[in-house]
C-alpha cells in the first residue's frame, strides 16, 4: 500500500497538530498539542460535528467558539498554518518507506484504540506492511542482559508463536526483545516491533530492510522518526507493546526498576492483556514478584512441551475481569 494512501486529510490536520515533525528548526516554542489536549479537541469536533481536516483556515476566535481555551487556539491555529514544511517532510519520509497514521485513520490499529483507548497516541509514524499490526500476536519482553537460560526460553517463545500463528510484538531493544524477535522472524514468522526512537536509523539496516520488503515485519513509533532514545519514550513505548499483544510474555525483569517491571506492572493494573512470566529457579526476582501481582507463571517445562503455544496461553490465561463488573 502507498505511503499516501494511509493518511487522510482529516489525518494530515491531526498530524499538523499533535506531532513535532517539522517543527525541529522552530525557534519560537512552538509545540504540537500534548495528548490530553488532543483528547479534548476530539470530543469538542465530534460534539460540533466538525472534522480535524475542517479547522483549516479558521481564525483563533472561531477556535475558542469550539471551546478552546485563547491560548490553545493560537497554538492551533499556527500549527495548522505550516502545510508547506511538513508536506515536505512528509515527502521525504514516504520515499524513504515511512507512513504516518493518525487515530481518525481508517487504518489506525483498532486493537490499540480499543485496548488504550484515550492513551492511544494521536499520531503513529512506522515502515512495512501496516496490515500486519492487524495480526494476532504475544509480546516477548524483559531485560536488556540476561543468562542464556533465559534467552533460549525467548527463543522458543518465539518460535512457538510462529508455530501457532502469532505474530511476536516486541520492543526491539537488545537481550529479551530482540532475541525472541529475531527467532520468529528467522523460523518464517511475522513480528511487529515497537520503538522508542530511531526509526529511521533503524530501517536503514540491511537485515530490518529485508523483513520489511518481504512483509513479515512492521515497525511503528508514536515519536518523530528521527527521534533520539529517551527514558520516557522507552516508556512509552511500553504501552504500544501491550495494547497491540493479546499476550505477552516476560522472559527476565527486575524488582521494582527498570522498564520490563514498569512496563508489565502498568499493563497488569491497566488488564490491557494477559501477563505470563518465566518461571524457574534462575529467574530474577522480579519474576516472581510479578506472579504476586497477578501475572500467569509460565514454568520452562511447559513451555518446551506444549505443541501449540495459542492454546496454552488461552488456557492458562488470568480471567480478566472489567472494572465495571465490580460494583
């Protein structure tokens, strides 16, 4: 599908506004509206029955009418004004194999929007075929070092999804993420991979171009594509991770710190998919501490002896419960 053909008007005035693409050589503080200022807006145009493509050209008072606050009017209205620079950008990213997708896109991943919801992100910029984020898949997370006990187990998550006809979600970032990845991948499989920065440095590289080309991966970033790596993006990108897995799998996470705890924790309180852990005695602490909190244990054996990983996890599943359900 043609980079041009995913984002529509009404998603190029949603890019104008929430993303910073573009906006690099500002100098005078300009800056895309935050999240929470675009999940207002939106319930503002569906109570007017205005589209985003149609606040083109409106001055800052019709904007305040909308309910806009003075101040955020003017940032609108000036985001908006800058067509000319990001269409180029925009032109350079298509060539280079970048799409961008915003949350009023028909082609925006449904299963983000449903499990996130309003934490969704506005924009999503990614490579390869964005259909492929339409699959069933399980998440293979966990730390960066590990022994090679634990990274054999994320191979065989890997594989084993493959098996099944999961896609493998991932981070991408190296230990955990990457080998269960890069296991799926290798033994035919789909994965789709969630990044916290560098997207474009990323798809330059040989073996990520190949997966790309021949349809069996896609990766996607809520940040600008030539973003650098930040704690915060790492942990934002987490919820990515999640909300497009119907499981997910914790090979190895530390106690209280680190991204793989924060990450499995939110998504433990959020129910935004079932948690499995490895479990064995070599496990790290925080395996075990997360099986307290409600994750699914996930012993070694079973994995290895299991002749369809979908079925096991289905089985071995947390019921979830919805929050509505308790009162």
């Amino acid at each position: 599908m043609n980079a041009h053909e995913i984002l529509s008007e009404d998603g190029a005035a949603v890019l104008a506004m929430c993303s910073g693409l573009g906006l690099k050589e500002q100098s005078d503080g300009l800056t895309p509206l935050k999240l929470s200022q675009w999940n207002e807006l939106e319930k503002a145009l569906t109570a007017a029955k205005r589209s985003p493509a149609s606040l083109h050209g409106l001055s800052v008072s019709d904007l305040v009418n909308l309910g806009v606050d003075q101040e955020e009017a003017k940032q609108i209205a000036r985001l908006l004004d800058r067509g000319g620079r990001l269409a180029l950008e925009l032109e350079r990213l298509f060539s280079a194999g970048i799409w961008a997708v915003t949350r009023v896109d028909e082609l925006y991943p449904g299963r983000l929007s449903k499990t996130l919801k309003q934490q969704a992100p506005s924009v999503l910029f990614g490579s390869g075929d964005i259909n492929l984020l339409r699959n069933a898949g399980v998440a293979i997370v966990g730390s960066r070092h590990i022994d090679e006990t634990a990274a054999e187990f994320a191979r065989l998550v890997g594989r084993k999804a493959v098996e099944s006809r999961l896609a493998v979600v991932s981070g991408g970032a190296k230990g955990s993420d990457a080998i269960g990845m890069e296991a799926a991948l290798e033994k035919g499989g789909v994965s789709m991979g969630a990044l916290a920065d560098s997207l474009e440095r990323t798809i330059r590289q040989a073996d990520v171009g190949e997966y790309l080309r021949d349809g069996r991966l896609v990766l996607i970033t809520p940040y600008v594509p030539n973003a650098g790596f930040s704690i915060g993006g790492a942990m934002g990108r987490n919820k990515l991770i999640y909300g497009l897995s119907d499981y997910a799998v914790v090979i190895s996470s530390d106690f209280q710190t680190g991204g793989t705890w924060a990450g499995a924790t939110e998504a433990l309180k959020a129910n935004w998919c079932p948690v499995f852990v490895r479990s064995s005695d070599s496990a790290p602490k925080g395996n075990a501490e997360l099986i307290k909190l409600g994750a699914a244990a996930m012993p070694c054996e079973e994995l290895a002896n299991t002749s369809d990983l979908r079925d096991w996890l289905e089985t071995h599943a947390p019921r979830r419960v919805e929050q509505a359900e308790l009162f």
